[in-house]
C-alpha cells in the first residue's frame, strides 16, 4: 500500500491529478488567510517610514530573459525543490518592499535585445538593439558612428566616487550585459579582434575584451566566463587543453589576462579559474580579482560541476567580501545570464534552475548587506515567449503535464510551452504525443507554436524590484532607462552628486534649500 500510495503521489506530480487537487489543511480556514494577510498590513504600515539614508553600496540583480512568467515558475519551482506544493512559496526577491515596472523597448526594436537594454538599464539612455555604451545616435556594426556617441555607465560614475566596483555574471564577461558597463561598441558580438570585420579595425575600434581592461582602469572585481577572447589565438586553454574550439581567439597576439597580472603584481590582486582558487583566497587579502571559470559562457546550474566551477552564489559572496572593504562603498552588478540561454534553447528546466541559482545569490547579499546603506535592486533586461498554465492543479510539477486533454487533438500537453522556438515538432503531421516523452528532463525542449531554430524575446514589460535607500522611487511604470538614475540619486554619484546632500544620513534636501534661496532672492530683487 505504501508503494501504491507513492506512485499516485509521483504520478499526480508529474501529470496532475484527476481528482481533488491537494493543499494545506489550514488553508481550509478563514482565519490562515485573514491572519496572513493582517500580517502583511502591519509589515507594510512600517513603510510609513520611508528609508531616505545615502546609498552607501549599490548592487543591481540583473536575470537577464527573467520576465514575470518566469519570476513565477521559479517560486513554484524553489517551493518544489523544497518539498512544498511550490505557489506559496517566497523567493528572495519577491520579499523587496518595492516593486514597480519597467519598460523594455529598444530605441528601434519593439522587442529589445540584451545588449541596447543593457545600456538603458546601466548607462541611463536608450538605445539601437546590437549596441552597448552608446546612444542611439550610433548604427549597429557600423564602427565609423562610435566616436562622439559613447555614454557611460553608473560603474564608472561610482568609479569615479572612489567606490570600489564589481561584475559577476554566469555569461562571457564580454558578453552583452556586462560589456555595457565598461564597453563602447557599435557591435555586441565583438568578443575580441577575431569577431570584428578587418574594416571596424582599421577604423580604429576596440574589441570588447580589449576595453574590459582598458576603459575603466582597475575594475576591483571582474568574474565569468570568457577565457578564450583573452589569449592568443590557438593559445590551449588550461582546462581543456585539447579541445580547440576553447583555445584562445585573438588575432592581435596579446595574452589580456598576462597583461592584467603584470600591471596589477605590486597590488593584492588575483587571477584564478576555478572554484578551489576562489574559494582558497582571503577576502581580506584581496583588493583586486579577476576570476575566469570557463572558455565561453559558464555551464548551466544544473549541470556544473560542484567541485572545479563556482555557482553564482559563491562568486556573489566572495566579490561583495572583497567589496565591501572599500570605506567609500561599492557598486556591484551580478548577472544571471543564463536564464536567457535556457529559454532561447527551449530548455525551461535549465532556465529556471538558472532563476533559482541567482535567487540564491540575492538572499546571500542580503546577508551580507543592510538595507541602511545599500540600495538592491532586481530586475530583467527583457521577457521571453514563456507561459505556463493549462488548468494545472495545486502542486502539479511546474514542468509536468497539464491534467487534461486538449479538446482538439485529444493528447496531453506539457504546462510550459514557447510561443516559438525549437520545441515546435510534428510527427506524421501530427502534434507530438507529450506523454510519451520525459517532460522532466533537464534538457527536454518544450513545446513552440512557431517553429524557430532559436526562440524569441518577449516585449512586455519586466518587473522592477528594490530595498533599501530611496527603494521607494522605484515605483510605478517607468522606461528602462530610470533604474541608474534612481540609483545613482540614492548614492549621491553621477550626474546626481551635486544635487543631494548629507543631512543626518539622509538625503534628498538639496532641491528644498535651493527653492528657499530662490524665494529669498526674488524677495530681496523686489524689496
């Protein structure tokens, strides 16, 4: 009996059950949910109290494709991981006191890329889907339209505060989101010389490698992946050094990551590229790291191996320990990149696990933060084509099957499905019969209306999430492009530094004493 009872148990997980759907028996009572919701009214009256202190550190949550679909199949999805039905379930992030939504279009897309979002959300201006650090002004791959259209972003201006600065991401650190930070260029996939068309260089444009080390001199802390764009090319790699597909790519012969090493030898710096060497360094002793784990992109969460590849979780810890010892403050970017890649290849486990993963990485800065004096922020680049639904009961695995048969086809199908991508199949011109192949499996591609080799972003807007100092002017729908300007406010740095001051640990008085010396003159001129 206990073996039938466990087989129903896992059946109904995996494909809804037909009967009643299975939920807490407290929920049953009036009084959990008049209970529950009193106690948020009370968390929520002490925000009465609004947090106007100075954003001594600024760190931004960057879940790039992590559109509101996506946020919601993840809580479902940490519950299920944690033994629980999964709705009621809290992420990190959902316990952020402000929320409000942002805008994603690009200056000439609809529906945006990661690279001319990136520039919205970093730099403070919109920009050309394709482009990173320049404003719109600027034509994708076209490197005669870069010189005068270069913005820069709220990693410099907190560089240029003296605060001490850091980028974490799971993608190449070259890649879209990260580049933005540092990088001027008309092209996202300039990796290093080798992507670049003879004409771009003669021209005179740099790589986005080349700039990572070149264009904000000393970085505190740079970690992900992307070896291969800084070695030579045909350079072995060190973890794979038979696998030429790693080897090193530029043309220009230079070794990046020797150049660093030897610039930075009489500093506490440290090049490492695996998790042993991370996790062996003294925060302490640290005040400058580059840390490279993979050739490209790092692996997947569900698939990295635990004893040579750091999670984004540990890289999180280790760079906001270093950071922090800064007296000045710091400004730190953490990518969760490959949430993106998971949904562009249909394989929805792998993205939200990647959700999850950065989720983690979020409650860990928590504990190593205040919200007194640090202003966090989470949010997406863009959305994705992703749904789920199908009438699934309370419970139902979040990537199992819906509990009905579609009324037209008379099959299963899955919960999760793509609007488009690689996941639209036919079998004798038919619809695939789902319940005959493992939904469940890490790399499973779920299923697409439109056939696309690649599945696509979504437009809709993305939510905005915020503790901290000034958290409260997140608020509302606002472009993409405000999230910087916010934060740079709350920190006193950029074009913002002369506009607040210190008064008691808050900020924000400044507009109200120039309004006092304005009455006071124009009183003095008609007087």
């Amino acid at each position: 009996m206990k073996a039938s009872g466990l087989l129903i148990a896992c059946s109904c997980l995996i494909f809804g059950c037909a009967g009643q759907p299975q939920f807490p028996e407290q929920e049953k009572d009036p009084r959990f949910w008049n209970g529950w919701a009193q106690k948020t009214l009370k968390e929520a009256l002490t925000l009465q109290d609004l947090n106007k202190n100075q954003a001594k550190n600024l760190i931004l949550f960057l879940g790039d494709g992590m559109g509101v679909p996506t946020v919601t199949a993840a809580r479902i999805l940490k519950g299920q991981l944690s033994g629980h039905s999964g709705e009621e379930q809290q992420l990190e992030m959902d316990k952020f006191p402000f929320v409000s939504l942002a805008k994603t279009y690009n200056t000439n897309a609809q529906v945006p890329d990661s690279a001319g979002t990136a520039t919205a959300y970093l730099c403070g201006v919109k920009a050309n889907e394709g482009t990173v650090g320049v404003n719109a002004a600027a034509v994708r791959s076209q490197c005669n339209t870069t010189k005068g259209n270069e913005v820069t972003s709220i990693l410099k201006w907190a560089k240029d505060a003296k605060k001490a600065v850091g980028i974490v991401t799971t993608t190449r650190v070259n890649h879209a989101t990260p580049s933005a930070a540092y990088a001027h260029c008309v092209d996202r996939d300039w990796y290093s010389d080798n992507e670049m068309p003879a004409e771009a260089l003669q021209f005179g444009c740099k790589d986005i490698a080349r700039q990572l080390f070149e264009n904000i001199p000393n970085i505190d802390v740079i970690m992900g992946g992307g070896r291969k764009y800084m070695y030579p090319k045909n350079m072995s790699d060190v973890e794979y050094p038979n696998e030429i597909k790693y080897s090193g790519t530029r043309k220009d012969g230079r070794n990046l990551v020797e150049e660093w090493t030897n610039k930075m030898k009489n500093e506490k710096a440290h090049y490492v590229w695996n998790k042993n060497q991370l996790l062996s360094l003294n925060p302490k002793n640290v005040d400058y790291l580059l840390g490279l784990f993979e050739p490209g992109d790092m692996t997947y969460e569900l698939d990295r191996n635990a004893a040579t590849d750091p999670s984004l979780t540990e890289m999180v810890d280790v760079a906001i320990r270093i950071l922090q010892k800064n007296p000045n403050g710091f400004y730190l970017l953490v990518e969760g990149g490959r949430i993106d890649h998971g949904h562009h290849e249909g394989k929805a486990k792998q993205a939200l696990h990647e959700a999850v993963e950065m989720d983690r990485a979020i409650g860990r800065a928590g504990l190593l933060t205040s919200t007194e004096d640090t202003l966090s922020v989470v949010t997406a680049d863009h959305s994705h084509v992703f749904s789920f639904g199908g009438y699934t009961h309370r419970g139902n695995s979040i990537f199992g099957l819906a509990p009905k048969l579609s009324d037209v086809d008379n099959k299963h199908f899955t919960a999760i499905s793509y609007g488009n991508g690689p996941g639209y199949k036919l079998i004798d011109g038919q619809r695939e019969n789902v319940s005959k192949i493992k939904s469940e499996d890490n790399n499973y591609q779920a299923q697409a209306a439109v056939p696309l080799r690649t599945e696509t972003h979504g437009g809709e807007d993305v939510a905005v999430f915020a503790k901290g100092p000034l958290a409260h002017l997140l608020h509302g729908v606002h472009e993409q492009n405000y999230i910087p300007h916010v934060m740079a406010y709350a920190a006193c740095i950029g074009q913002n530094k002369d506009h607040c001051m210190r008064r008691s640990g808050a900020i924000g008085l400044q507009p109200v004493f120039s309004s006092i010396g304005a009455i006071l003159a124009i009183t003095w001129l008609l007087c």
